[in-house]
C-alpha cells in the first residue's frame, strides 16, 4: 500500500512539474469602413502581449528624437570673426587694458564664447532588438488601451478628404476611438499593408493624420499619435511577424 501511495504521488508531482499549454494567439475584431465588424483577426502574444517597460521606451524614443534632430545652430568663436588681425593699440603707455586682438570674446562683435556649433554630433546608438522591444511593447499597450483599430482596405468612389473624414467619423463610434475624428494634431497614424497611393491622397489633407506602410512602423510613430489604424491587417500582421518575431 505504501508503495502504492508513493507511486500515485511521484505521478502527482509530475504532473504539477510540467509547464501548462499557454496559447501564443489573440483575437481583435476587424471593421469595415463603416465601423461595423466585418471579421476576426489572431494576434501573436509575442507583438500584442507583452507588459509594460517605460524605461525601455523611453530610452528607445528619445534616442530616436535625438538621431532626428537638425544640428544648425551655430555661432562664430574668435577665429572666425571679421577683423582682428592688427593689436588694437600698444601694450603699455597708454592707461587703458592690454589687448591682443578686436576678436575676443569680451569686445563687441567679438567672438562666442561656449556658444552651439554645428559640429556637435547628437546621434546615439540604438540597439534593432531594442528598437523592436520597445515597438511591441507600445503596441501591446496600445492594444490593451483600444487605441489600435484593424479595419478591411476602404474603397472609396475618389479620392476625396470627405470620404476620408466621413470614415474617421464612424469608426469613432467604436469604444475607445470616441477621439478619432477630432482635428487635433498627431490624433491618428494609419499604416497600409503596402503603398497605397489613392488612399494617401484621400487622407493627405487631413491635418490629424498621418501615414505609412506597416513595415516601417516604429516606437516614435506609436508615442507620438493617439490611436493606431491598420488597413489590411491580416497582411500587415504577417509583414511585422516577420520582422519583430525572428
């Protein structure tokens, strides 16, 4: 009986020991221009499921915001200035400071002292696993937030903005896109599963949006703009499977 008893709890125990099948796949629904679902779409864990890491997105955005930042500002330092090459007048015998050259940056029309120039190099290193995490990790905040919209291809009889407007309109009906259709800079960025040259002169005038292929979404795209719209998202899923998922 004992041996028994050992036995059933070595089984026991294993059973306890072995990892539990945890599904790798979401489900989002998929809207119509209309804002009426029109289908279902799995996500990865791996891009929609992931925790919050705000000191990884902020390294990775800020980073990004420096590797964009336009070195123009510039001031003259004293070799650069006009004039200065005769001493203004001579060291000693006349009662007033010694000076050497009309340059210096003490003198009027001298130059900077500490001053920016163009030289300076604002550009830091960021990491491309890094760059990824901080994308999935945004986008996974965004899918929980239901600020992440996945609608079918709209077709549209011109491209025209009130077409557009008009679709912003009803897709605002949807929970958590109650914001979509205001006009306030940075509200929407709609990535295309692949270049849609219609669709972006149908949007182009509109001043809350702003647009781009899916392939080339990134974590300062996702930070900046209040919701996210994906056209195509079956196709557009596949295409940042295989690059955030190798």
């Amino acid at each position: 009986m004992e041996k028994d008893k050992l036995k059933t709890n070595k089984k026991t125990s294993k059973e306890k020991s072995q990892p539990r099948s945890i599904s790798n796949e979401m489900e989002a629904k998929i809207y119509n221009q209309e804002g009426k679902a029109s289908g279902e779409i799995k996500l990865s864990e791996k891009i929609f499921g992931l925790k919050w890491n705000a000191d990884l997105v902020h390294q990775v955005v800020t980073a990004m915001q420096s590797n964009a930042r336009a070195n123009t500002a510039h001031t003259k330092g004293r070799g650069e200035v006009r004039g200065g090459g005769k001493k203004p007048w001579r060291q000693k015998g006349t009662g007033r400071a010694r000076h050497g050259s009309r340059r210096s940056p003490i003198w009027k029309g001298g130059g900077i002292t500490h001053g920016p120039t163009n030289e300076r190099n604002y550009n830091k290193k960021v990491n491309k696993k890094m760059a990824g995490k901080a994308l999935t990790t945004l986008l996974s905040e965004k899918f929980r937030s239901g600020h992440i919209v996945f609608i079918d291809t709209p077709k549209f009889k011109e491209a025209k903005t009130k077409y557009a407007a008009k679709m912003l309109v009803a897709l605002s009906e949807i929970k958590g896109l109650e914001k979509l259709s205001y006009k306030k800079k940075n509200t929407a960025y709609i990535a295309f599963s692949k270049k849609e040259t219609s669709l972006e002169k149908t949007f182009r005038n509109l001043s809350q949006v702003e647009m781009g292929e899916a392939r080339n979404l990134n974590a300062l795209d996702l930070i900046t703009h209040k919701y996210i719209v994906i056209v195509d998202p079956k196709e557009a899923m596949t295409l940042l499977e295989k690059r955030l998922t190798k």
